[in-house]
C-alpha cells in the first residue's frame, strides 16, 4: 500500500469507527435488550466487531505498526463471518422454533470454509509459513469469495421475505449490500492487477460510514426482525445463478492476469479485450432461454424435494391466461404458459368449436401452421378422453406398449420437435389438446411434470369454455336483438299491410272519385316512406332515424282522428291546450295511434272511444279512455306491457311495449286503469316542451 495514501486511508476507517461506535452505544443503551432474542445478540456482535475491525485499521494505518497491518485483516474475516451468522439466522427461523430451515445446505458450509481459510491464510502469509509472491492470488481470492458469500446471503434473505416485510428488512439489505458490493469491485480489482488499489481502499472506510445509518434505520423498523421468511425456488435460482456469475468473473479475472503477465507489450490491450468478452458472454448467457432453464432444472433437481413452487407456478399460469380477452389470443397464451412449465420453447392449440366433427389448429406459438384435422372418433381423441394422461410422444415412441392400443396420427409424428401432448379437459368433455415441442433442456418427465400439466390443462379448458360460452351468448344476443327488431318492423309492416288493404277495399267503390284518387296517392306515398324507414331500422339498428325535436301533440291527435275517420271509426277529442313534447314526429304519432287502435278494437262501435289532452303541472298528460271490454289486474301486472304478449288472438304484443319503451325514452310514463266489461283507461304523461312566441329582449324603460 503506498504510504502517502495512508493518512487517508486513516481518515476514512476513524470515520467509520466513529459510527459503528455510535451504532453500538445505540443498540447498548437504546436499542431492544439483548434478552430481547437471539438476533438482536447476533446484531449487537456483528456491529461490536465492525467497530474492532475499523478502529484497528484506524490505528494500523495511522502508526504503520505491521502487526496492527495483520489484526486489522484477521478483524475484517471476522466482520464478515460475524455478518454471515447474523444472516443465518435471519435465514434459519427452525434455530428458533419458528419453522422450517430455509437455507440450501451447501451454502452454510461454504460461509464458514470461507472465513476459515482466509483466516488460515493470513496466518500463513505473515508468519512466513507460505511465500507471498506465491500465494497473495489465493488470498486475494478469499478475500472476494467472502463478500460473494455475503451478497447470496443478502440477496436470499430480501427474495425469500414476506411481502408484508420486505419495508422492514430492506435497509438492511440495502446497507449490507452496499459494503458488500463495493468489497466485490475493491478484490475483484485485485485479483486483476495483483494488488489493491490505495485510492479504492481509502474509500472503502468512507463506505461503510454511509451504509451504518441504514443499518440503524433497519435496526428501528423492526426490532426483532423478521420472522416471516420462506425460500422460494426463485430465490434458490437467483442465488445460483449469482453464484455461477460470481465464479465465472474470478476465473475470467484470473485468465486476464496470466494474459497481461505474459503478453509483454500488448498485455494490457489483452487484457481488456478479455475483459470485454467476458462481460459479453456473460450477457449472452443471462438472455439464453437454455442455459436459464438448465439453472432451473438444477436447482429444482438437487436443492428441492419438489421440482415445482406450486404457488408461483399457479399465480404466473393464472396471470397469463387472465391477460386476454378473446378466444383468438387466450390460445395462444394457454400455449405459453404450458410450455413455460417444462421449458418448451414452442407449441399448438387444437380445439372443437361451434359442433364439428374435428379438433382443428386455433392457435400456434413458434411452430409453423398446420391444416391437419384430428376427428372426435380418432384413437388419438378417444384415448385422451378415456385416460385423460399427458402423452410423451419420446417414451411413446420407445415404449408404445404402455400407451395400449394408442395410436399417433401420421401428422403428429411429422410435426416438428413434438414431445408432449396434453388433454384440455372440463370435466369428462374434453375442449382441445395442446402439443408441446421438445424442451431446451433434457427434463424427465415424471408423475409430478404429468400432474402439473394434467392440472393446469383443466385451468385452462375452463377459461376456454367460458370464453367460448361467453362468444356464444353475445351471438345469441345480437340475434335475440335483431329479432325483436324484426318483431317490431313485421308489427308496423302489419299496420301498413291494413291500411293498403282497406284502400284496396274502398278503391272498388270511389274509383272514379277524383278525391279518393288523391287521397289514395297520398296513402301510397305514405305508406313506401314508412316501409323505407322500416327497412333503415331494420339495417342500421332500432333506433329510428332523424333526431328528436318539438311535436305538437293537437296536431297529430287530429291526424289520427282523421284517419280512423276515413276508416269509418269515431274519436271523441277533448284538447284543452295546445302543447308540446319533444320526440320523433312518426314514432310518436305511431304510439299513439297504437293506443286508439287498441282503444277501437277493444270497443263495439256503438262504444265511446276518448282522446283528451290536458297540462298537469310541468307535463302533458295525454289520456286515452275507451267503454271496452278492459283488462283484469293480473293482465296489467303481469302481461301487459311485454313482448309477445296481448289479449287478441291474432296480436303479437310488440306494438304495446314498444309505446311503453319509447314512452320512457323520452322521460314519460305511461299508467293504466282498467277493469274487465267496463273498460280502459291509458294515460301518458310526457314532458312539455315550451314553445316561446315572443323574444326574451326587453327595451329598458326609460324613468
């Protein structure tokens, strides 16, 4: 170390003395009591030591005493191991009757030969047992396997805690991670150069000054830590794979020494190009689907007694098939997320839809389109049904015999890289099958890969079948919509078709009247612009075209007592005032007109029929009262108003419920009186709309 960056390097560990000093006293006189439980114990040594390890540094580097030089390195491998059991602890909740062991067993092991070997070596290169040009490698070496170690632990502990937690530990692991990381980068460094490098050592004291307030902050959030840790395969996986990271840079660092040593001249070029590619390729194996699989193979073969964290397979299966929202790519995402199951990197949909006879492609996922049919009586379909197993089209093909009589179809055995097939099944039915292609990474396909996609295949067919029943509703509705649409144009078709044959009827007798000429032109005129609007509706929607605006009801009662008049039909009127609502001119002149047409069917001639229209505070009330032969109360209740409902034989309902729908439209009701043998009463009260005649202007006067 060069000795004008020792005043520095001073500095910096008397900084950090001082706050782990003040971290100490903390947890001495402030913090939870050390009868508290074992992790505050375990904290308070960890602590103790990181103040020994930076006070004798301090001195080490402010007097220069060799000796001072060795303790202050057998402290800082004992600041880590300190760190190591505090971990452990936090990661072994079974130390304290609290549940079950979480860590892998090969990483306690590694945690303290790690610190046992450093401590050996140490010993070894200052008491001239071993040459320290010949061994500092390797005691470099340990000296960045022990921060390594200690990122794992870290990053096991913030991956394996309750969510509900996760504010609690995540100073700690913020902190630790902090001294840490920069430890990797300080050796790693090392390792590279064969020395350490006096500026970053000079920081390193610095460092840890900043981390000890988050470590206190840890320290308040939760007093007696966590105790809702569990390990997840994904944490077991991450873990693994910083691992393997960790030791492919020491051995690239390793390689890129040896190149610099004995390249001469182009060493240092060498090296960092080295460097680079190895960087490079670890990026490559990061985003390589194959190696990432292999990671997880591993991890779930030789760390777990289960292959699968059945918790997180569910919750990612059932995001992935709840992100669509149609059947088109709800297949596609069935596919995927089987295939993510067993690392296939590539699959096909095969489903039965609307009645056939076959199971045909829907959806594909890296595989090329297939026209290829697989009939409902096939011997493929009825063993899927029968058995309801997972087909391996690898085991079938070496071992056919325990397949009984199945037999694969010509297409399947030339589909590309097909291994796996599975039943979607609802129930005893079964909606489809999904073919899986051939994994990236050998996997046996046990009675646990079987149960898991027989499972997740029943998931799936459910959310199939519903968007499949949920598709078959909205077409059912939309032609339950067009046919009532065309039960309401064959009712007006109907009044048309009445009024022409009358005119007809009538024509036999007038038709050399010139009058009856000009009103049949009339008629005719009318009735083709009605069937034209009918046929609009009947294309474009239910809703009439044109837009609303003032109706003077006077004026269309008038029409239609005109009207019933040439029919030889009698309407009494009764109009008190001249008002106004706002509305279709047609629809509501056809409203009304329904209602005295039912007025008059219902009435023997010699009966009265009654229109009159009358202002009942902010609203017109337009009454129509006949002396028929009315309607019983459970017809009003319970009938009247409803489609295909009526009491004519030859009545269809619609015209009724659609006045009381377009009566509604407009903010109106409509109310019934009526009782059997004496007659009815039907009164709509419909908002006014107020036509003014004069100007809202006003000339001042002049005082």
């Amino acid at each position: 170390m060069e000795t004008a960056s020792a005043p520095l390097i001073a500095w910096s560990f008397g900084i950090a003395a001082a706050a782990y000093g003040l971290f100490a006293a903390y947890l001495l006189v402030l913090g939870p009591p050390l009868q508290s439980g074992p992790r505050t114990r375990r904290m308070l040594l960890a602590v103790a030591t990181a103040l020994i390890w930076a006070t004798i540094s301090w001195a080490s580097f402010d007097t220069g005493h060799p000796f001072l030089l060795f303790l202050s390195s057998i402290a800082d491998v004992l600041r880590h191991g300190a760190w190591f059991a505090f971990l452990i602890l936090l990661l072994r909740p079974a130390a304290s009757g609290e549940g079950q062991d979480l860590l892998p067993s090969w990483l306690v092991p590694a945690c303290w030969l790690s610190v046992a070997s450093s401590i050996v070596w140490q010993i070894s290169l200052t008491f001239g047992l071993l040459a320290g040009e010949q061994w500092l490698r390797i005691a470099l070496f340990l000296g960045l396997a022990l921060p390594v170690l200690g990122l794992i632990l870290v990053e096991q502990l913030f991956r394996s805690v309750a969510d509900d937690s996760v504010w609690n530990i995540k100073p700690l692991c913020l902190g630790l991670g902090g001294q840490l990381v920069f430890d990797v980068y300080l050796f790693s460094e090392a390792l590279m150069f064969n020395r350490l490098d006096p500026d970053a050592y000079a920081a390193r004291g610095f460092i840890h000054a900043i981390t000890v307030p988050l470590l206190l902050l840890a320290t308040l959030r939760s007093r007696d830590w966590t105790t809702k840790i569990r390990l997840s395969q994904r944490a077991a996986f991450h873990s693994a794979t910083l691992l393997m990271a960790g030791l492919y840079l020491l051995f690239m660092a390793s390689v890129g020494y040896y190149v610099r040593y004995f390249g001469g001249e182009w060493g240092r070029a060498l090296q960092l190009a080295l460097v680079f590619a190895a960087v490079l390729g670890l990026g490559v194996l990061f985003l390589s689907g194959a190696i990432r699989a292999r990671m997880r193979v591993l991890v779930g073969k030789h760390f777990y007694r289960y292959r699968y964290d059945y918790r997180e397979e569910w919750l990612r299966f059932t995001r992935t098939l709840a992100t669509q929202d149609s059947p088109q790519a709800m297949g596609q995402q069935v596919i995927r997320g089987l295939a993510t199951m067993v690392e296939s990197p590539a699959g096909g949909l095969w489903l039965r839809e609307g009645g056939q006879d076959s199971y045909r492609q829907t959806a594909r996922w890296n595989i090329p389109a297939s026209e290829a049919e697989e009939k409902i009586d096939s011997p493929l379909v009825e063993f899927l049904i029968s058995s309801g197993w997972v087909v391996n089209l690898e085991e079938y093909r070496c071992f056919p015999g325990r397949y009984g009589e199945l037999d694969i179809p010509p297409w399947l055995s030339e589909l590309p890289n097909a291994w796996l097939i599975v039943p979607l099944m609802v129930g005893s039915q079964m909606t489809g099958f999904v073919v899986l292609a051939s994994a990236r990474t050998p996997i046996d396909v046990n009675w646990e890969v079987n149960d898991l996609l027989r499972t997740a295949g029943c998931q799936a067919a459910g959310f199939l079948a519903n968007m499949q029943a949920t598709e078959a509703l909205l077409e059912a509705r939309k032609f339950d919509a067009f046919n009532r649409m065309s039960a309401f144009v064959v009712h007006d078709l109907k009044n048309i078709v009445t009024q022409l044959a009358l005119m007809l009827k009538n024509a036999e007798r007038h038709r050399d009247n010139p009058e009856f000429q000009q009103d049949m032109l009339m008629t005719v005129e009318h009735s083709v612009e009605r069937m034209r609007q009918l046929m609009m509706q009947l294309r474009e929607g239910a809703t009439p075209p044109g837009t609303a605006c003032g109706v003077n009801l006077p004026d269309v009662i008038e029409r239609i007592r005109k009207e019933k008049a040439d029919q030889g039909r009698e309407v009494e009127l009764q109009l008190h005032e001249n008002l106004a609502t706002r509305g279709h001119e047609d629809r509501l002149e056809r409203v009304i007109g329904h209602l005295v047409q039912n007025a008059l069917d219902a009435t023997d001639p010699a009966g009265r029929v009654a229109v009159t229209l009358e202002r009942r505070g902010d609203r017109a009330a337009l009454e129509v009262a006949d002396t028929g032969h009315g309607m019983t109360p459970e017809f009003i209740r319970e009938r009247l108003f409803k489609p295909f409902q009526s009491t004519k034989q030859a009545g269809m309902g619609i015209g009724a419920f659609e006045s009381a729908q377009y009566i509604r439209e407009l903010g109106g009701e409509m109310q019934v009186e009526s009782e059997p043998d004496k007659g009815t009463r039907i009164t709509v009260i419909l908002p006014l709309f107020e036509v003014r005649t004069e100007s809202d202007l006003r000339e001042k006067e002049i005082v």
